[in-house]
C-alpha cells in the first residue's frame, strides 16, 4: 500500500464534520432519559392496573358472553368483590346522607344582646357633632336619626327594641348558623353541643343565617313601624350578630371517612371446591364479579414476593414491546432516532397511548371507555409527520402496549390496530388539510368490523355491542380532529416538515424559481425536466412524489450566484472556465451548492427540501475538471478532495433519486444515439456512483436503482430519439405548381 496523502486525510475528515452539520441536532444523553421515562411511565401503567378492583385479567369476559374455558372451581375460598363502579357508587350514596355538624356556641344570645345594647345606647346618647361617631360607624345612615326626635318618638323607638329583642330570642332558640343556608344540600343538620357532648338533629328548615334573620326581622316590623325605625334595627341586628351554631369541618370529615367505612366491599363467599363458571355457561353479572374476585385474591395470595415478580414481569413485558419500535427506528429510520425532537415525539405517543390504555381500566364506567384510546388518531399523526411504514410499526407496537396494559384484551388492541393501519394508510398520499377529515370513513370501517367479529364469536347481548359500536364512531369522528390539532402545535414548534407543508411550496411561481427563470433559463429548464423525471421514478419506487418534486424543483437554486459558470446558460455565452484554472473552476461549481443553502435559508425552505440541496451530488467527484487538473499538473500531485463536492451523501430514496435523475437528464443532452447507447450510460453512470459510495447513507435498494434506471430510459429516450428525414419536393415542381395555381 502507498502512502496515504495527509492532506487528502485531512480534507476528508473535514468532509466528515462537514457532512454532521445536514444531520439532525442528538445527545446521547438525552436519548438515554427519554427512553427511561417512556419505559419507567409504561412499567407504572401496566403495574398500577393490577390494584384495581376490575382488573382485566386472563377472565377477561363480558357479561352476556359464553364461557369458553372448562369449568372453573375454586381452589381456595374467597369473597365476592363488589364492582368497583357499584362500590364507589354506594361509597358516594353514603356520603351524600352525612350531616354537616355544628358546634353549639354557649352564651351566643347573651354576647349578641350585649352589643345589641351597647351600640343602641352609643347611639342614642352620643352628640353627633362629634367625630368619634366616624369611628364607630361611618357608614351608619342614621346620623341625625335621634336629634330630631320628640318623647313621643323616643317612646316608639323604646318599643321596637323590645319586639326586636324578643324576636332575636325566639331566633336564636333555633339557632344561628354561620354559613348560609343555600350552602347546606341536606334536610337535617347535626348539633353537638360542647358542655354536654351530646349530639342532637334539627330540621334545617328551622335555622337561620345572616340574610334570613335580618330578612324575617325587617318583615317582623314593617307591620308596626315606619321604615327608618325598621331599617335603624335591621342595621343594628346585622352589626350585633353573633353565630350561635358554628359548622365544624373536622367533624364532619370524620363523619364522612366513617361513612364510607362502613360501606361492605363484598357482598357474598365463594366455598373452596365450589364451581365457578361451567364450560359454555352464559355469563352474567354475578358470574363476572367471581370471576373478577377470584383472580384479585389470586394475585393477592402470591404476597409481597410475587409482588417483585409482577413488577418484574411488567418491566420487561414494557422493554420487550417498546424494543419493536425502537429497532425500527434504529436500523430503517436513522435519521428520526437521531433527532431528539422527532424521537421524542415517537415516545411521547407511546406514553400518551398508555396513559389512555390505563385510564380506561382504573376509571370506573358503565360504557365501555376503552374505544375511546385514540391509536387511530396517533396513527394517522405518525403517517402525515413521518411517512405510512413508521405509521405502521408504531400502530402495531402502540396495539400491544394496549394489549398488555389492558390484560391481554387483544379484542380492544385487535380493533384499535386496523383502524390505526387503515386511518394511516388513508393519508399516505394526503394533498390537503381536509382529506385528514375523509380518513374518518376509513377509520370506521377498520374499527367495526373487528368488534362485530368479535362480538359474534362471543355471542354477546346486542345492546352491547350497539353501545361499543357507538363508542368506536365516536373514536372515528374525534381522531382526525385530535390529529389535525396536534400536527399544527408540531409545526408551529419544531423544524419538522410534513408532505402539507410541502405542498406549500410545490409551485412554479415561487419567487426564487421566478427569479431562477429570469436570471439562469438555461437550469430553470433543466429544473422543470429533472422534476418530471425524478416525480416518474419516485412513483416507480414507492417513495414520496411530492418531496422528491419539490426537492428537484429547488435544488439547483444556487445557480442563481454566477450563472453565466454553468454550461445549460452559456446561450450565445464564451465558456468562462476557459478564462480559469481548473481547481478555481472547481471551487465556482462547488460554490452553487453553498450558496443554494444560504439562499434557501433566507427564503425559509424547510430543511427537508434544502437537504436536496447538497444531497444531489453528494461527495461526488466534479470529473471534467479534475481530468482537466491532471493533463495541465504536468506530473505534479493533485488533491482530488480539492474536485469533489461538499456533501453530505443523500440520506433518503427521494434524494437518491434526484442525484441520478440530475446526471441522467444531463446525459439526454449528449449526442447518444440508440436506446441501448444510452441505457448502458444511465447503467454505468449510476454504478460508478454506487460504487463511489454516494447510497451508503440511503435506503434505496438495487432494486430500485434498476427501476430508476429503466424509467429513465423510458423517458429520456422518448425526448431524444432519432426523428424521420422528410424529403423534399424537387424545386421544378415547386414551380409548375404555383404557375398552375
């Protein structure tokens, strides 16, 4: 082996640190985190489950179901559990029949009759010249109400305090609650009296708050007295009140924690050796909670040992469905593991489905919640976001996290995941916003044919599965609603590109392709060829049209610096590269895919598009001008990093294919003259790329190459083949025939 050039070493690693600027921002780190929290919150979701009441376990049957196990007996004896929807429904019945307690305050008629008596004497005898009264009371509206009074009137005012008094006396005989009446939802309230520490019950209709007494006081005197003597003693009662009953929280609490203690948890026993359920028996209401019971006293029998077991269990139940998903993402998309964001994101649907997988077991219903995990809507999110295939694993994957957090109810999982399937396939080629709303349809179709299967297979009651058929519709209706929010709060907070945002820019009347038209014709046109060419290879191939035409379309912008350099635009022009040495040449040609990334990002081009970019030479080899190089070196070394473009190599099939359809449509433009001539020069033009490493970081198969490389051919050819040689009429007939005319 020769020596290796340390100046051609250098140039390529810095092609390498040059190629990690194109990839997407990771820490290994942070991976590490987001993958312990996603498998940490699942393990937590698939354990917290077993402590409920209703946990779907290995009987998970419904009622109205055949049984299709042999006959169940049970080994040991246990209790008849209650549902836990039918439990906390007592737990709650109970609770509402707790009576609010009050304290009995001692003395409280005594204290309100002192300041009752203290304020109407203040009032009376004071000078209401005086400032003091401001300080007593500087809202009073009676300031001037006792110095324009005559015995008479004095002798009136004597006898309303007297009926007010007796009133207060005959109020606060029932009681002076300190809360307000509309407060207290029940009939009957509960007195305990701290002196005796007896508790009685009175009628709530007898007691009074605040706005009662002063109402039923000022009604009291309106029929002996004139409205200022009245409103005088409504104020004063209102100022003087004291709350003879005060409403004791703590007690009551007591009173409510008793209540709900004293509500039974079961409601039968099951003997040891007694049957259960027969094999083909319908099951029913009392059937299920045995069924259920019986398998919560068996998890509990296991004791705190089999607790680690199950917990273990869990965890790598969790880490053995999270690694489907997580393999995918390392060995076929590379480029979303390495985004923390777009890898994020993959992980934050995982945890979101298991958080709904979870709810729908520990949240006591009647209806059956579980149709309402909207895999269908992460699905279809998946698929606009990323692409259909990452969709689908991650449909399949998300459907065994329900499975398993479910109990095994591959029934929910089953539904779920053909709808998630369908709904994604259904936005595979999405043009608008508004097809997101038409997967609703197919939606509907995957969900419901499952759960009739299903619901005929197990000979379930027709209410039941009208009520699961309405909750799944529901699903259908809500996820592209859920999916469409979503996709706007990722676009608007990440760099991530969907084929919507693309569509945005899929037009010819761009300003920068206006402007590549006016100032470089020559590449406009040969944009427009390439696109056609590379949306026809894109479609032979199965990968994105619309990505791999925007991208073709937008690829070549840096032309628009130096044009009058590039070949296709030197009409009627001296070739400048004459002028200049082939590495500066080199340098100018180099310098059109530098500057196309700097234009694109002044016009905000998403970074899917600018990755066409420099991915459609990739770390090629500008050959003419290296050739050249070598015949003027006159022996002299040359650097062939110094002739090879910038890269980074294409990453994805859509860039792959504009790469070669660039090369092969320049070809068109050479004199080749049979379909065969120009096969064999697409072939060998896309080998040597191949074989120069340019599809290292692609997915793009040989397959693929050979398909590309025949509907080149096909295509290419039909704009350059051979045209017929029509002959000419001979000039004397020319001549006879117009004198003839």
């Amino acid at each position: 082996m020769g020596k290796e050039n340390p100046k051609l070493a250098k140039r390529l690693i810095a092609e390498k640190l040059e190629t990690k600027k194109f990839l997407p921002a990771t820490d290994l780190k942070m991976k590490i985190l987001i993958i312990i929290i996603t498998i940490g919150l699942s393990t937590f979701f698939h354990i917290v489950r077993f402590n409920k009441q209703d946990d779907i376990s290995s009987y998970a049957v419904q009622v109205g179901s055949i049984w299709p196990h042999k006959t169940l007996v049970a080994e040991y004896s246990f209790p008849i559990f209650k549902s836990r929807t039918t439990y906390l429904k007592e737990v709650e019945e109970a609770k509402a029949q707790v009576l609010p307690v009050f304290v009995s305050e001692a003395n409280s008629y005594e204290a309100f009759s002192r300041r009752f008596d203290s304020l109407y004497q203040r009032f009376l005898y004071m000078n209401f010249s005086d400032a003091a009264f401001d300080e007593i009371a500087p809202s009073f509206p009676f300031r001037n109400f006792f110095t324009t009074q005559s015995t008479e009137k004095l002798s009136e005012i004597q006898r309303a305090k007297t009926q007010t008094l007796r009133f207060a006396t005959n109020v606060y005989q029932k009681g002076v609650i300190d809360v307000g009446l509309k407060n207290i939802k029940t009939p009957e309230i509960a007195i305990v009296s701290k002196l005796s520490n007896t508790e009685r019950i009175v009628p709530t209709r007898f007691l009074y708050d605040k706005e009662r007494f002063v109402d039923d006081l000022r009604n009291n005197l309106s029929q002996g007295y004139k409205t200022e003597i009245v409103e005088f003693f409504v104020e004063l009662v209102s100022r003087s009140l004291v709350n003879s009953l005060v409403f004791s929280n703590e007690l009551t609490q007591r009173k409510i924690q008793f209540a709900e203690l004293s509500v039974p948890k079961t409601i039968g026993f099951v003997k040891a050796g007694e049957v259960i359920v027969e094999k083909g028996r319908l099951i029913t209401e009392d059937i299920l909670l045995k069924l259920q019971s019986y398998e919560r006293v068996r998890l509990l029998e296991k004791g705190d040992r089999s607790n680690w077991t199950m917990i273990l269990g869990s965890l790598l139940t969790i880490i053995a469905i999270y690694l489907i998903i997580l393999i995918y993402l390392i060995i076929l998309r590379k480029r979303i593991f390495a985004d923390d964001f777009q890898f994020g994101l993959i992980n934050a649907c995982f945890l979101l489905v298991g958080l709904l997988s979870w709810l729908s077991v520990i949240i006591p219903s009647e209806i059956p919640l579980r149709f309402l995990i909207f895999l269908p809507s992460v699905s279809i999110l998946i698929a606009i976001v990323f692409d259909s295939r990452t969709a689908f694993y991650s449909t399949v994957t998300f459907a065994m996290l329900i499975a398993s957090i479910r109990g095994n109810d591959f029934e929910t999982s089953v539904a779920l995941m053909l709808a998630g399937v369908i709904g994604a396939y259904s936005v595979r080629d999405i043009q608008s916003r508004t097809q997101m709303f038409r997967s609703m349809v197919f939606v509907e179709i995957g969900i419901i044919i499952p759960l009739i299967a299903f619901h005929l297979e197990k000979a379930t009651p027709f209410g039941s599965l009208v009520e699961s058929l309405s909750l799944a519709s529901l699903n259908s209706i809500l996820s592209p609603i859920v999916s469409y929010g979503l996709l706007f709060v990722i676009e608007k907070i990440s760099n991530i590109t969907t084929d919507l945002k693309l569509k945005e820019f899929d037009d010819i009347n761009h300003p920068l392709l206006k402007k590549l038209s006016e100032n470089a014709p020559g590449t406009y046109q040969h944009t427009l060829s390439l696109a056609l060419l590379a949306e026809s290879c894109a479609e032979a191939i199965g990968a994105n049209r619309l990505l791999t035409r925007v991208g073709a379309y937008f690829h070549d912008i840096g032309k628009l610096y130096k044009p009058e350099y590039f070949v296709e635009n030197q009409i009627d022009l001296e070739n400048k590269h004459e002028f200049i040495s082939p590495k500066r040449s080199a340098e100018i040609i180099r310098e059109h895919v530098t500057k196309g990334i700097e234009l694109a990002k002044e016009y905000h081009l998403p970074s899917r598009i600018i990755d066409f970019i420099p991915m459609h030479h990739g770390t090629s080899l500008i050959k003419h001008f290296y050739a050249k190089a070598l015949e003027e070196s006159q022996g002299e070394p040359v650097d062939e990093a110094d002739f090879r473009y910038p890269g980074p190599k294409p990453n994805n099939k859509e860039t792959a294919i504009v790469m070669i359809c660039d090369s092969a449509e320049a070809m068109s433009r050479l004199p080749i003259k049979s379909k065969e001539e120009l096969s064999i020069s697409i072939e060998k033009m896309i080998m040597n790329k191949l074989l120069d490493g340019q599809f290292d970081e692609s997915d793009i198969s040989v397959k693929d190459l050979k398909t590309i490389q025949e509907v080149c051919v096909r295509l290419l050819y039909g704009i350059i083949h051979p045209r017929i040689e029509y002959k000419e009429i001979p000039e004397e007939k020319v001549k006879k025939s117009d004198e003839q005319s």
